[in-house]
C-alpha cells in the first residue's frame, strides 16, 4: 500500500502529537503537523499532500477557522481530499463541505471516532481513495427530517440512503442491512429516481443523492 | 403597598423606592402591619397644612409666609434685571419698531436670533444659581428640603457643561426664572395691602386735629374718627396674613414643582437599576461562554486525547494479553465520559449558538426533540450574545416542556428580527392548559427576558394550543 502524505491539523498540542503517532504508525506519513488554519494552508501548499485531516475550530476566532481553511483549498484543487474532525454534529458545516469540490473525497466526523482505531484509520484510506463518509451522527439526525423530496422514499430507501451517505458500498449496506446485493441495488436505482437523478456514473449520483439528503433541511 | 408613616426623612434620597406620602399623620386600620420603623408624629411640613388648622395665626408660619413673600421681589429684581440684560438685542429692535425707524428684515432677524442665542446661552448661567437660592428660601414654607436634580459630576469639562445644557430640569430652572420674575407683582401687592392695614391701625395714635390723616376713604382729624379704620385695619391683618400664606404656598408649590430633581433622581437611578440587571445578565452569559470554551479547549480536548490513546493501546495489545478486557473497558467509559461531558457543555452554551447563530442553534434543538419540529428564521443579522442565548433558551425550555406534558404531535418554532426586535414563538399542537407557575423554568426565563428589556408570555388555553412568545429588543 503506497504511503499517504498526510497534513495535520489541530490546535490541541496532545491531540495533535496523538494523532500524528497514530497516522505514521498505520502506513501514513504526517508532512506537517499544525496548530491553526493559516499554517494549514501554507503547509498544503508546500507539501501538496494526498489527505488533509482537520480540526474544525482552531484559533484565532476557534469557531469555524478549519472548514473554512479547507473549502478554500477545495477551490483551488477540487479533488484534494480532506477529513474534517468536530467536537459536535452540525449539518450545515457537513453541507458546506459536501458542496465543495463536487463532494468527493470528503469526510466529516466526529471527533470521538479517532478512538476507534481501525475505523478512523479505514476512513481516512477511503476518503483518500475519494469517497465521501459523513458521521453516521449526522446522517441519523438528518433522517428525522421528513420534508421534501426525501418525504417521497420509504422507510427502507431512507435506511438504505443513509448508509450511501455514510460511503458504504452495496455490499456493505448489503451485509449491514443482512440483504442481498441485488435488494440493494434495487434500492438504490428506486432512490435515484425517485430524486430524479439520470443514470450515469454511479459515484457521481450516490455524491448527488447525499448533497439531497443533506441539503433537505430547512433553511437557516 | 405598604406604607411608610413617620417623620419625613431629612434625607430624601434615603427614601427612595419607597412611595410614601411627604406628610401624614401616622395611624390607620392596617397600623399593626406597618414596620417596625414607624414612628407617629404629628408634624407640620408646608405653609398649605399650616393654613388649614386653627391655630394657624398663632404660629410662625404666618410669619414665615410673610418673610418669604418679602423676600421675592428682592429676588425677582435682580433676576429681571439678569433677564433684561440678556433680552437687551431684543428691546433694541422693540425700540426701533416704536421709534419707527426703518429697519432692514435681515437685520431684524440677526438681531431677534441674537437674542435667542443669548438668552439660551445665557439663562441657565442666571437660572442654576438662582435655583439653588430658592431651594434654600423654599425652606421657610416647606419643611422638606427640595432635593436638586443630579448633576453630572464626571466626564470632561465641556462634557459637563453639554450635558447641563441638555437636561430638562436646567430649562424647568429656567422657566422658574419667569415665575419668580412674575411673583414680584403679587407679591407687592400683598405687601401694600399689609402696609395699609398697619397704617389704619395706627391711625389713632397718629391723627392730631390740625393735621388730617388721609386714608383712602376721606381724611380723619380725631381719635374717635380714626378708630373705626383702626379696627377695618386690625380685622384685615389676620385676613391679609392668610392671603401671605395662600400665595406664598403657591409660589412654593410652583417653585418645587420646577426645581425638584426629585423625580429626575429617581429615574436615573431606576435606569442605572435596569442598566445593572442588563449587564449582570449580560455578563451571566459571557460567562457561560467561557466556561463553554474552557471546557470544550481544555477537558474535552484531553478526553479526545485519552480516547485516541486507550484506542492506541487496544489496537496494540496481544487479543490475549492480561489487561486487554480492562483497556477496553477504559475505552469505552472515557467515550461514555465524552458524550456526558458534551451534553454538559451543550446544556451551558450550544456551540452552534455562539459559532453559527441562532437558526442553526434552533434547528439542531429541533433535531434533538423527540416531537417533529419545524424551523422558520428570518434573522437578517445576528443579535448581541445576550440576545441570541435568552431567544435560544426560551425555545429550548419551551420545547422540553411540550415534550414532556403537551402530548403534542408537532411544534412550530419561528424566530424573526423585525424592527429591532427579536420574536421567537414555539406553537405546539398539545392538550393546551400548562401554567408557568408550575415548575416550568419560563419563570426565569421571564426574568431574563425583562432584564433585557424583553417580554415573554404564554397562552395555554385548555384543549390547546400552548404558544411560547418572547420578545427582545436588539437594536
């Protein structure tokens, strides 16, 4: 497996150190190590790194200083793949990343989830890789949402969407959902439709059917 | 209400707060209930109540009248003679106007704008210290002194000066000027009529045959003539005296009507009161913030830490190795721990209230209510801090109480800034009848609404449905 150059930042110096241990240990290479936006920004463009993982909140104003340091990096390059860790769930900051880019190679989470080693560690690989993972906190909150056009899908799509949302593949919501690959499959065509996505390449409508879903909320 | 007899306090400013009458005779059914303080006097303050008991002539407040009735024309001739100074550009064009020498229109009005300006300019420099002589003379016919209205006694110089020029009680002093200029003529009169009357008693004593009084009325020449003026003179010294006090408990009336700060005191200090409460509220919610900051910078960080740390050593321990099952159930409290301790700190101050604003703050309660709930903000521009938690608690409180006794299906949260002012409703469709007596925390939020100049109601008709509405001003 090919090194992934990795920048990091976190403005907690023993989160930091922590996670800098944890990714060099696990067949990455941390390139720099940072504690605010500014300096994440210099580092990405010194080091063009295959993965940023980052902090949302981080001096000076600690509100939103991370996510915004990321989406502008996204404009200049919309495939630079990013996860970005919060101390709390907010749908609008998952939003705001989902739409940068085209939404892919982007992950959102929690950021209790670097605890678990092995998942935290799949997830940075599969966001890497270009997919999309937003914390199952986020899309649970999201699905008790029942306006439109989500309204239109039953209950089982609406499961099944969340788990596309999450970045699970077919066979994985298959396992998950203990269905078979084809009951999924089928799922999925339904939801597309039923959001009005054209069938196409597959990755670009499931990033689609996830912006929906997260979209669908009212508006703040 | 509970009333406060007594000796009227020489201190006014002690009495503030308290609405008692300046001047009453102690007693009265609900005397038990009074204080302990009460004290029952029978006391005389002002000319008024000294002129309506019997003994009035027997007293010094006749005399006290009289002195204070002398002493106004003093006062009001070098008042009129500071006000016709000032008015000197006005009295010029009058004399132009009646000499009917031709003046120009642009000259007319420079001159008659001159006049303003000196007199604007000029009348407090005459009125502040004439006022503060006639609070002192005020005391010869009202026992109360007249406490004068607040003076800025801070900020610079021309600040002070500003601000003097700018308070209604200067130009209430002002218009005193006018009524005290006024009062000479009564005044005058009265110390005429009191004059003749002294003249006509001692008539008698004065009158010799071969030189003739003449007192109004024809001239007497003896004794005997002059004795029946003597005794129209004696029966209206008590007369004139009561007319001295009538008139000088008017002018005493007006004068402490004018130059009473009394009220002006109270009132700045009842906004300086409400200016307090709004900062210690104000402060109240800095000071959650930075508990909420402290926190999330400092423990949760170091939970995250420990977190990553035992899930470090779960992955690197032997599956088999003594310890393993007491790491990972470390593991799993300290991420137990991390859930409990970021509900603490969303319960101090939400952090999407204070990182993104109060539609975003509302929207994520509506996520975390069990009920459907549905968000409309029209919020232009966001609110002070202070604003945005007291809108922000009002529809949390509001929200955990329509899920627990409202049996409601579902809640509409609205919050819009209109005019300057921040409305937030929750209306949910429930069984209606809750009261904000009953344990709800609305109470305090009310308070905290109030402190901040807002309003909260709550209309819960039985059968539903129960609305929460508060108001804050946010201009």
């Amino acid at each position: 497996m090919r090194v992934i150059r990795t920048v990091l930042a976190e403005d907690g110096a023993l989160l930091r150190e922590g996670l800098a241990a944890l990714l060099d240990r696990f067949g990455f290479q941390v390139v720099a190590a940072v504690g605010d936006a500014e300096a994440l920004v210099a580092a990405v463009g010194e080091h063009n790194p295959d993965l940023v993982v980052t902090d949302i909140r981080m001096p000076p104003g600690f509100t939103d200083e991370g996510l915004r340091a990321i989406v502008r990096l996204r404009q200049d390059r919309p495939e630079l793949p990013v996860v970005a860790l919060s101390q709390y769930v907010e749908t609008s900051y998952a939003s705001d990343l989902l739409d940068s880019g085209g939404g892919v190679g982007v992950g959102y989470l929690l950021k209790d989830r670097v605890g678990d080693v092995h998942e935290f560690l799949a997830i940075l690989h599969r966001v890497a890789a270009g997919e999309t993972v937003v914390d199952p906190q986020v899309v649970r909150k999201l699905l008790k949402r029942s306006s439109t056009p989500l309204a239109t899908l039953t209950n089982r799509e609406r499961e099944v969407l969340g788990l596309v949302a999450e970045g699970y593949s077919n066979a994985a919501i298959a396992a998950r959902l203990v269905v078979t690959e084809a009951a999924v499959n089928k799922h999925i065509g339904n939801i597309f439709t039923k959001l009005g996505f054209a069938p196409g390449e597959d990755r670009n409508r499931r990033v689609l059917a996830t912006l929906t879903y997260l979209r669908d909320r009212a508006q703040p | 209400m509970t009333s406060v007899f007594g000796v009227a306090s020489s201190k006014p400013e002690a009495a503030i707060g308290v609405i008692a009458p300046r001047c009453r005779i102690g007693g009265g059914e609900n005397s038990t209930s009074a204080p302990l303080t009460t004290v029952f006097v029978v006391a005389v303050r002002t000319i008024w109540e000294a002129m309506a008991r019997r003994r009035f002539l027997l007293t010094s407040w006749p005399w006290r009248g009289l002195s204070y009735v002398l002493s106004t024309p003093l006062v009001s001739l070098l008042v009129g003679m500071a006000v016709a100074a000032m008015c000197l550009p006005w009295f010029y064009l009058a004399s132009r106007f009646l000499r009917a020498q031709p003046t120009a229109p642009a000259e007319t009005v420079l001159v008659g704008l001159m006049g303003l300006v000196v007199l604007v300019a000029g009348g407090p420099l005459v009125a502040v210290p004439v006022a503060r002589l006639e609070r002192l003379r005020l005391r010869l016919v009202d026992a109360d002194p007249v406490s004068p209205p607040v003076v800025a006694t801070v900020g610079s110089r021309l600040g002070r000066l500003r601000r003097r020029y700018t308070e209604p009680a200067t130009w209430r002093e002002l218009a005193y000027l006018v009524v005290v200029t006024l009062a000479a003529l009564p005044s005058a009169a009265i110390v005429l009529t009191l004059a003749m009357a002294v003249a006509l008693i001692a008539g008698p004593l004065l009158v010799e045959p071969e030189s003739p009084l003449a007192l109004g009325f024809g001239q007497v020449r003896t004794v005997a003539e002059a004795a029946p003026f003597a005794l129209v003179g004696a029966v209206s010294i008590p007369v004139t005296l009561y007319l001295v006090a009538g008139l000088a408990g008017l002018h005493a009336t007006a004068a402490r009507a004018l130059l009473s700060g009394a009220d002006e005191r109270l009132r700045s200090e009842l906004v300086e009161v409400s200016r307090s409460r709004e900062r210690l509220v104000t402060a109240f919610e800095v000071e959650r913030r930075r508990i909420e900051r402290d926190l999330h910078d400092g423990a949760q960080q170091r939970l995250v830490g420990l977190i990553l740390q035992l899930g470090l050593a779960k992955v690197e321990m032997p599956p088999d190795a003594p310890g393993t099952g007491s790491v990972a159930n470390a593991h799993d409290q300290a991420k137990l721990l991390l859930t409990e301790l970021r509900e603490f700190i969303h319960g101090i101050h939400p952090q999407a209230l204070s990182d993104l604003g109060l539609p975003s703050a509302l929207q994520e309660l509506a996520d975390r209510s069990a009920i459907a709930v549905t968000v409309e903000c029209t919020i232009p521009q966001r609110p002070s801090a202070a604003v945005e938690g007291a809108g922000y608690f009002v529809v949390a409180e509001a929200l955990s109480n329509a899920g627990k006794h409202s049996g409601a299906t579902e809640i509409r949260v609205a919050a819009t800034v209109r005019q300057g002012v921040l409305t937030v409703e929750v209306t949910d469709n429930g069984r209606g009848g809750a009261d904000a007596r009953h344990g709800s925390g609305l109470t305090g939020l009310a308070d905290r609404a109030a402190a901040l100049g807002g309003t909260l109601s709550l209309s819960s008709p039985v059968g539903g449905p129960t609305t929460v509405r508060a108001e804050f001003p946010c201009g």
